[in-house]
C-alpha cells in the first residue's frame, strides 16, 4: 500500500502526466482502447514505474467505480488527473456530452470517496469551455443538475452545430468542478480544472487536419504566444497545480493556452462568432 496517482486518458497529456506524477507512487492508468492502455502502461513499467491499468468507459458509471476500487485497492489517493475524452471529429455530439460531460462527472462523484487530507482532483478541460456561450441561468442548472439528467439540461442536441457540445461539456466540467470543490475541501482535498489551448497531441492534430485547421491557425497568429502547446506544457502545470505549492487553489480553472483564449474574447468571439 503506497501513494497512488490515477490519470485516465492514455493519450499525449495523460502519459505525459503520468510520467511526471508516477515516479515513486502507484501510478493507476485507465482508457477506453484497451491496445493503446496495454501499449502505454506496458512502457511506463518497462521505464520502472509501479503501474496498474484498467480499461474504463468513463460514461459508465459502473466502469468508474471499477476504477476507483482499483485506486483504493492500490493505497492512499494523492492526485487524480482525468484528461479521458473525445474532440468533436472523434464522436457524434451525443457520444462527445456522454464521455465529456457526464462521463467527467462520473469521475468527479466517484472518487470522492478517495479523497483525504492532500488529495488533489485536476480535470483537463479546454479553452473551449470559454467559447460556449451559455447564459447565467443555463449555467446554473448545469452547475446543479444531476448527473443524469445533465444532457437533457443542455437541451435538444441534434440542434447545436459543429464543435458546440464539445464547447458546452467543457465549461460543464468546470461549473461541476467548482461546484463540488467545497465539499472536497472538507478532508482538506483540493479540485482544480485546467484547460489546455491548442496542443501537439494525436487528438489536437486529428482537429487540424479534419476540418478545423484554418481556426485554429487563425488563433495561434492572434495569440500572445504563437505556438502550439506540447503534452508536457501541461503536465508542467498540473505537477504545479498538485504540489504544495498550489495549497491555497482550489475550485478555480487554470488557463494554459499561450494566450488563445484571451485574444478570442478580445475579439467579442465564441460559439458561431
């Protein structure tokens, strides 16, 4: 029984984080493609870390609370990183809410029964949270819906365009997550979001080349720094974000875009702008 540090999501970032969390702790990794999970933990432990893996549907229920009684099986919860999800060329926009919205909830309910004194929750969710363009009272409901009833909230999702129920399971995952920070702070657990820009991983590079390329150029060139992101931008952060360092944050989204999202509102710009 040691310290245990969970990421799902086997992709760019959650390697990535898995690497500069795992040293010395139970390193936990969970995915939906059972190959990749294989492929992935298989390197982690041949590279000396202690890694259990579990293939998880985060959008079952059941399948996260798997999860978590490997977690606990495994020892003490010191971080949790859940960057498992679909970009909008990957899914239809129901199964996009499904894994993106309800399944981070899933996660978020879930291991809070894991969480003590010094557990930190980061949950990836995106710039594009900011982009939804949801009204105060949409994001009240969405803020305290129940899980199940969260995509019947959103409302008809064969009326939202391309890329829109990406944008709104986002900033869902940052209300829910600011929401539920309170009651994790009462083990003296901490629950963050962090939402990456645009980032050199199979996902962000699937988005370039399937449609969304001359977007997303435009928003490097207006940005403050002019680059795409790499995985280990953001494990960076969420190491930070972990640490002792961050103990006063809590219940917040930390921004780590090169400056996208700042140009993009600048402009007046979101859904449809």
């Amino acid at each position: 029984m040691g310290k245990v540090v969970v990421v799902t999501g086997a992709g760019g970032m959650g390697v990535a984080c898995a690497r500069r969390l795992g040293s010395g702790r139970r390193l936990v990794l969970a995915d939906f493609d059972g190959d990749k999970l294989d492929r992935e933990a298989g390197a982690l432990a041949r590279d000396g870390h202690a890694v259990s893996a579990l293939q998880v549907d985060v959008s079952d229920r059941s399948s996260v609370d798997a999860l978590v009684a490997m977690a606990g099986g495994e020892g003490t919860l010191r971080t949790l990183v859940h960057t498992a999800g679909l970009s909008p060329t990957m899914a239809s926009p129901e199964r996009v809410l499904e894994v993106d919205m309800v399944g981070t909830d899933h996660v978020l309910s879930a291991f809070a029964a894991l969480a003590t004194d010094g557990t930190v929750g980061v949950f990836v969710a995106s710039m594009a949270g900011y982009l939804a363009g949801l009204s105060p009272q949409q994001e009240h409901r969405l803020r305290t819906a129940p899980t199940d009833d969260l995509i019947a909230t959103v409302g008809p999702v064969g009326e939202l365009g391309f890329g829109a129920s990406y944008c709104i399971a986002k900033r869902v995952n940052q209300l829910r997550v600011e929401q539920a920070a309170a009651s994790w702070g009462k083990v003296g657990a901490r629950l963050v979001t962090i939402s990456p820009g645009i980032i050199s991983t199979a996902m962000g590079r699937q988005e370039l080349e399937h449609g969304a390329r001359e977007a997303m150029e435009q928003q490097l060139a207006m940005s403050a720094l002019a680059r795409m992101g790499t995985p280990e931008d953001i494990a960076a952060a969420v190491d930070w974000l972990a640490s002792p360092s961050a103990a006063l944050i809590t219940g917040c989204d930390l921004r780590v875009d090169g400056g996208v999202t700042a140009a993009v509102l600048g402009l007046g710009l979101g859904l449809g702008g």
